[in-house]
C-alpha cells in the first residue's frame, strides 16, 4: 500500500512512526512532514489546506490511503474533495466534522440526541451576549466560546462579568477571530476531572480507544495561559471500567448513531473531551480527530497493526470481530517548547541530545516543530517542538523515563512542565497505601 499523512506535527510523527510498522504499506508520504518523519517517509512540499493539490498528488501516485491528522483540512472539505474522486481517506466528511469546527453546531447536536453537556446559549449579536453577561442570574465562573475554529484560543473561562464581557468584545464584537466569531455559545463552567475519550468510527459502528488526560496550560499546577498541550499520559486513572463502559454507551455510541441519522456518517476519529462531575461524564467538547500531545501517548500503546483498522473505518466497512490490542503499559508523553510559547518565540535555534534522549528504555522522540538545515541539523521551527513518550510498566516508570529523556535535550530558550502525571500519580500512590 501506498498511505499519505497530512500534517506536519507531532500527532503526525506519531501516525506515520505506527503506519510506517505495518507490513502491508510499501511507500510512505507525508505533506508537508518536519524533521522527525523525513526518516520515516518522503515528507511532501504541500500544505494540509491545499486540499485540490493534496488530492491531485493522491490521485497521481495512485495513494492507497489518506489519513488526515489536523482539524482545519477536515472544515475545508478535504475529506470531500477525496470522495468525489474516489480516493479512500480517513477522516470526516465536512458536514460530520461540524462536530467540532462548530461550537453551536456541536451543542445543539447534543441538546437534540440527549448527550450530555453543559447548559447553554448560543449568541449571534454582541449586545445579547453582553446583556446575558450582565443579568443578575449569571452565575460565574462561566465559559465563553468562539463558533468556529480558533486554533486553540476560542475559550475563555471567566472568572467574573468583567473577564465575561471583554470575552465577548473580542470574539463576536472585534471579530479577532474572524468568522469563528459570527456566533458564539456562553455555558456553565463545570466542575470535576478532564478525561479525554476516543473512539474509531466507520460510520456506523465504532471501537474505543483508551483513555488519556492531556495538560493544556503553560505551567506547572495548572497556571498561565493555553497552549496546544504541554504534555499527557494514558490510560487515565480517574475512570474505572464501569465508568468508561457509562461513557460508550451514553456519549459515543448516541453520537456516532445520531450524526449517521442526520446523514452525516462519521468516518474517522471521535475524540470527547469530557468532565467527570458528580453527576456522571459530560461532554466539553468534541474533536473530529487525534489529540495532540495525545496521539503520541495512544499509539506507543497500540500493539495491533493500525493499518487494516484505519482502512476499514475509510471505507465504512468494520468487521464484526474487529478489535485492537493495547499495551498494559502506561505512557506518558512531556511536551518541549520554545522560549516564549505560546507567546511569541524565535525559531532556527539548535537542538542537542536527540541520540542521547532516544536511547532512553522504552523512550520514542516524536518531532512537532523542527526542521533539517542544508547542513543536516536539525533546528526549531514552532512553539511546541518535541514530544517525548516513555513507557512503563506503572505510571509512574513512565514519567521517570519520559523526564529522564527529556533532560538530555537542550535547545535554546527550551521549557517544560514538571508536573505531567504528578496528579495521577499521587492518585495511584494513594491507592495503593490504601490496600495495605
């Protein structure tokens, strides 16, 4: 088989470091591919937007099949554009992937099919949504969200009116955004555990994946503003079996089932982003793709040959007994970033250890933001710039090894949170005494 990946990130190094172990592909691409995935694949000039050019290379090297790694692709239509040439590619048609390029559109989807999520208003008006800010009966905090996507920086969890309204001014009012703007949902912020859920879907039936927890801001203990994700680990030790079966069958199965019977069959990964508060999982939000940094802690952790899976869901045709076998192992996945992210940062800076780190026990270095210069080293290029998963037999093992590889790199004006896990850990520690 011939398979192409679009994407150039770290959730990319990661399908195409698993595509890249099964027997049955032949040639590897990868547009438009970093540093990392050149040694895996032939990385291709093209941009994941170019979606005609995409298909027009697909249909030219004759491509077996396409997996599509981020989000913006899949709004532009590309996995449209592949079927009206009858190219097989994995992942979401526009009209499924609403599911997550539409806050509003995923919300009352929600409210029709019964799946649980936060109550909520949807806004198309700046004074509205101010008024609605004002109101004695707000209580805050409340959450803010852009309609559209808004590469991460559509969310703002306010504190009070006055964060609330300045909020709304720069989303619908300033239009910083653009048109993710046009509208935008206001709901009651939830309190509880993040968890995030995946699951395989063909468009009919679907297989869960396991669980993860990522870290989105910037600092230790949970401080500074949102990034892209600064590390994860899986499987999460805040859900039991019972839990995660209650997740399947009430947020999952009814989504995959209610988009198929809106006519939106959804072919690809569904990704739940979940709180679990008192009364049981709620959904904050749903991705129409992988996770990243999730992604590089999922797969190390996959033992089954991704390939076959990855086709089937492309041409809607699971089998009865299709399942995947995971690794009992935990990973736990530490993200290195440039100075500055994910404020404003340099590029072009050096990156040393990369031998050193990799030869960790059980330690894999997935690339996100780098580059090869014409003299062969590689250098940064983005706000998040390495991943570094380590497995182990306990949590525990995982992070020891995932920091220990991650001390061996340096770049300038490098950082990392300290703290991936720490939680889960304390978690599984406390458990354990207890059952002294």
């Amino acid at each position: 088989m011939r398979v192409l990946v679009v994407g150039a990130g770290g959730r990319e190094h990661a399908l195409v470091w698993k595509i890249r172990q099964s027997p049955l592909v032949s040639e590897l691409y990868c547009a438009p591919g970093n540093a990392g995935i050149a040694d895996l694949g032939y990385c291709v000039p093209v941009e994941p937007t170019d979606i005609v050019e995409l298909s027009d290379f697909a249909a030219k090297i004759k491509i077996d099949l396409t997996v599509v790694g981020p989000e913006l692709p899949l709004e532009l239509g590309i996995a449209d554009e592949f079927a009206k040439r009858g190219l097989p590619i994995f992942g979401p048609q526009r009209n499924a992937a609403q599911i997550e390029s539409s806050k509003v559109f995923a919300k009352e989807f929600m409210a029709r099919h019964g799946i649980p999520t936060a109550p909520f208003r949807v806004f198309r008006s700046e004074k509205e949504a101010l008024e609605h800010a004002r109101a004695r009966s707000t209580r805050y905090p409340i959450v803010v969200k852009a309609d559209g996507l808004a590469a991460g920086k559509g969310v703002v969890v306010a504190a009070g009116r006055e964060e609330a309204e300045s909020a709304i001014r720069l989303i619908i009012g300033e239009r910083s955004f653009g048109s993710a703007g046009d509208a935008l949902v206001i709901e009651e912020c939830l309190e509880g555990t993040e968890v995030s859920c995946f699951a395989i879907s063909d468009g009919a039936r679907l297989i869960p994946w396991p669980t993860c927890q990522d870290f989105k801001r910037v600092g230790d203990g949970d401080e500074g503003p949102n990034t892209g994700g600064m590390g994860s680990y899986s499987p999460s030790v805040f859900l039991d079996a019972d839990g995660f079966r209650e997740i399947v069958s009430t947020i999952m199965t009814p989504t995959v089932a209610g988009l198929a019977r809106e006519g939106r069959p959804y072919r690809g990964i569904l990704y739940a982003g979940l709180m679990l508060t008192e009364a049981g999982p709620v959904v904050l939000e749903f991705n129409a793709r992988l996770g990243d940094p999730e992604t590089q802690a999922l797969l190390p952790r996959m033992k089954s040959d991704i390939v076959p899976l990855l086709a089937a869901a492309a041409n809607g045709a699971f089998r009865q007994d299709h399942a995947v076998e995971w690794r009992r192992e935990a990973a736990v996945t530490v993200v290195l970033a440039s100075g500055g992210y994910p404020g404003a940062y340099e590029k072009g800076k050096t990156i040393r250890g990369l031998l050193e780190a990799a030869a960790t026990e059980d330690t894999i270095i997935f690339h996100s933001g780098t580059r090869r210069t014409p003299a062969a080293e590689t250098v940064t290029s983005g706000g998040r710039v390495l991943a570094v998963t380590a497995l182990g037999a306990t949590i525990e093992e995982a992070a020891r090894r995932s920091y220990q590889a991650a001390s061996r790199i340096h770049f300038d004006g490098m950082h990392y949170r300290r703290d991936i896990a720490a939680k889960a850990i304390a978690r599984v520690v406390a458990m354990r005494e207890a059952r002294r």
